[in-house]
C-alpha cells in the first residue's frame, strides 16, 4: 500500500494539542490550576494516600478563602459548608460517595471539582446513559489483538474505574440511575471488595491507596433506574439542594454566566445582574408554586426549572445581546428562553406560563418592559 507524502503532516495536525485560548471548556484541574497550586504550597495537613491536597484544603477549594499568602480562592459551591465537610470526609474513607439531587443543583460540578482537587485529574468518567454496556464500568478488548494473540493483558483495554483502581484516583460516573440496573450491579464488588476480577485472564485488579468513586444521581428525572438496595448500601449519599435563598442562587448564576461568558467572549457587566434576579425570581416563584411575598398560589409547569436551566437562559440571553444588540442583557434576550425553559407541554404548560405574566408579572412594579417581551414571544 502506497503511503501519501503527506501522511506524517496529517496524522501531526490532528493529534496535536489545541493552543491555549482554544478549549472551549477546560477540565477543572487546568482552569483552576493555580488555585491548586497555591492551595498545595500552603496546606500543611496531613493528607490520605495519593491525595494532592488534606481534606481540609479540598474543602477550601470548592467552598472559597483566603490564603495566608494572600490568593483568594474563589467559590465553586455555594451552599451549605457541612455538605461540602461530608462529601470530602467520605472520600477520605473506604465508602462511595453518591451525589444524589434534582437536576440544576450542581451534583456533576461539584464531583468534577472533587475529583481534580483530589487526585488532579477529572477526566476518569464514566457517562450514565441508557445505553451504558457493562464494557464502560468493568473493560473492554481490543478485538485486533483478541483474534489475533487471544486474551491478554495487553488486548485488555480498562476502563476509567479499572484505571483509578490500579493508579490509586477518583473514578467518576455520572447519572448512574440512567445506567441499566445490571451494568449498575457490576460495581457492587468494586466497592465492597476493592477488586474487579478478569476471568478471561484467571486475574483480578485490586484498588490501591486513594482509589474511591463518585456517582451522581437524581430520581426526578424520567428514564430512571432505581439502585438495587446492595448498591446504595455501598455508597454515602450526600443530597445537594437547591439553593436555599434568592441571593444565593442569583449569585451562583451570576458566577456561572460569567465563567461561560468569558470563555466565549460574551459581554457580562453589572447592568446585566437585574434580569439575572429577574430569571431567577421567575424560576423560583414558579418551581415554588407560590410568589415572593407568599400573596398568590401559582401553578408549577411540568419542568424543574433549575438553577442550571436558569445559568443557560441568562448565557443564551447574553449571546442574543452581543451578536444582535448592544450588548446590554435587556428582557428581550432572556424572553424567550424563559419561554423554552418554561414550556415543555406546550398545553398544559402555555396555560400556566400564560396565567403567571398576566396575574404576576404584568401587575409587579418596574417589570412593565418584561411584561412586554413576554408577551411579544409567547403571542
């Protein structure tokens, strides 16, 4: 077979590393990595095997502070400081951690940063879906070298939880409940026993120091698959709620947006920060099925509404403004998807959304020009 001259170029273009600038959303360990750095220079506390920072630091950096040497370690959580104090204590244990909440309370952001604190890489994940074979938990073959030598280590191709177990690192497996119940089943040894057993190799992997495991969950969402009562008694589960106040979650989207933001050039200033209260009232108002001033009963549409529904709309809303206006977040840009996030039936929910601008929004001091764009998008 005749091999192109340019064979070398092509196979060195796609394999090479993106510049800097050009990731469009970097891992954990490299967004924050002089956070971590910092945090590690000045943590003095003993550590667990293979941890990069003491539990007390992992804390310190997902939940905020001051260095003595004056860094500021900006908040990746906001919410309550015994959550965070749980989670950290149970990785440092022989148990599971288990993040169970409904969607938008920060499970997967809070595991990733977890993992990149812990053992600095958050990249061993394994995605719940549907369709997750067992292959993705335990390890798959390489079929060339299968057919070809028959089963050996080297045609083994582990997956990520076979990866941390051997190198003593913090697995990840996000949406578990989406996984088939008998996929789910295959990591009861591997956190009870600490081992995964290779029968076709008569072998087995035993988990080194460090190795632990973080899942994600939520039993709101459709396409679940309860946990067998053997697993969850593997894990400790630590319930992330929703933010508790308004100002809690308006600063959490607010912080969020703006991370978004600036890795796609978008404009954030402080005039933005009303329709941001703006989205978040609306969300909680209707997630709550009551208004701000506890006056009037509301209907809740189908949706969750959560703060992560809220951080896309606010994004989407900052996008409209900067490529079709003048780059100042106004009602208009956040109108419609609201409207999307809102109506998800789109009966019985338009009735709902509908009855909410007209009995709340159109009668609210200083929300006459949301009132307006509302109507526009949902006439």
């Amino acid at each position: 077979m005749t091999v192109p001259e340019n064979a070398e170029a092509t196979e060195t273009t796609a394999t090479s590393a993106p510049a800097d600038g050009e990731v469009l959303r970097p891992h954990a360990e490299d967004a924050f990595a002089d956070e971590l750095k910092a945090l590690a220079a000045a943590d003095d506390r003993q550590r667990p095997a293979r941890w990069r920072l003491s539990p007390w630091a992992v804390a310190t950096y997902l939940l905020g502070g001051t260095l003595p040497d004056g860094t500021v370690i900006t908040p990746k959580y906001v919410g309550p400081r015994r959550i965070v104090e749980v989670a950290v204590t149970t990785l440092a244990t022989d148990r599971a951690l288990l993040l169970l909440g409904v969607p938008g309370t920060a499970k997967t952001w809070v595991s990733e940063h977890l993992a990149a604190a812990v053992s600095g890489d958050s990249t061993l994940l394994v995605q719940g879906t549907a369709g997750t074979p067992e292959e993705a938990v335990r390890y798959g073959w390489n079929y060339a070298r299968l057919l070809a030598h028959g089963p050996s280590r080297e045609a083994l191709v582990p997956s990520p939880v076979m990866r941390a177990m051997s190198e003593g690192l913090t697995a990840r497996v996000e949406e578990l409940t989406r996984i088939p119940a008998d996929v789910q089943d295959s990591l009861i040894t591997v956190l009870s026993e600490k081992t995964l057993p290779v029968p076709e190799l008569g072998q087995e992997v035993q988990a080194v120091g460090g190795f632990n495991l973080i899942a994600t969950a939520n039993d709101r969402d459709r396409g679940v698959n309860e946990l067998s009562s053997a697993l969850r008694r593997r894990f400790n589960t630590v319930v992330l709620p929703l933010p508790a106040t308004p100002e809690a979650e308006v600063d959490i989207v607010s912080r969020r947006v703006g991370q978004i933001g600036r890795a796609l050039d978008l404009p954030a200033g402080p005039e933005g920060l009303d329709e941001i209260r703006r989205v978040v009232t609306v969300f909680r108002e209707l997630r709550d099925g009551l208004t701000a001033d506890g006056r009037t009963k509301l209907k809740s549409p189908s949706g969750t509404l959560s703060t992560a529904e809220a951080i896309s709309v606010v994004t989407h809303g900052l996008a409209l403004a900067a490529h079709f206006g003048d780059g100042v977040l106004r009602p208009g840009d956040v109108a419609a998807g609201i409207l999307g996030a809102v109506v998800r039936d789109p009966a019985a929910d338009r009735v709902i959304w509908q009855e909410y601008i007209e009995t709340v929004v159109r009668e609210r001091d200083g929300w006459k020009d949301f009132y307006r764009a509302c109507r526009e998008v949902t006439a």
